[in-house]
C-alpha cells in the first residue's frame, strides 16, 4: 500500500542531481500518483522563491502557482 511509490520516489531523489528544481519534483509526483485511487491535487513549495505550485487531477501541463 504505497511503499512501492516511496521506493519509486527514493529512488529519483537519491539519483538527483545539485540543481534539483521544480520540474523536477512535479517528475517524482507524476512517477508516484495514484491510477486507481486518483491523486486530486499535488503541490510543491519552492521556498527560494515563497511560491507554491500545484496541479489538479494529475494535468502536469497546467500547473498553477501562488507567490506569497
């Protein structure tokens, strides 16, 4: 029950590389959403820049952002 998504993203975050962004934290949770329990919403803070970034229902295309 999830534990093959938490190696999938282990994985991913062990083989990153110094100018982890992102893009590319919106790969990892593409790589670990759900199909058949549908992931709604995932979300992702950059603090460098006090921006929160998200997606509905796994559209990875339309990603919308909140700077604060």
């Amino acid at each position: 029950m999830g534990l093959d998504r938490y190696h999938i993203a282990q994985k991913m975050l062990d083989g990153a590389s110094d100018d982890f962004d992102v893009n590319d934290c919106f790969e990892i949770l593409k790589a670990v959403s759900q199909e058949v329990c549908p992931t709604v919403v995932s979300m992702v803070f950059d603090v460098t820049q006090m921006t929160v970034y998200w997606c509905e229902n796994r559209q990875w295309n339309q990603l919308q952002k909140k700077k604060f």
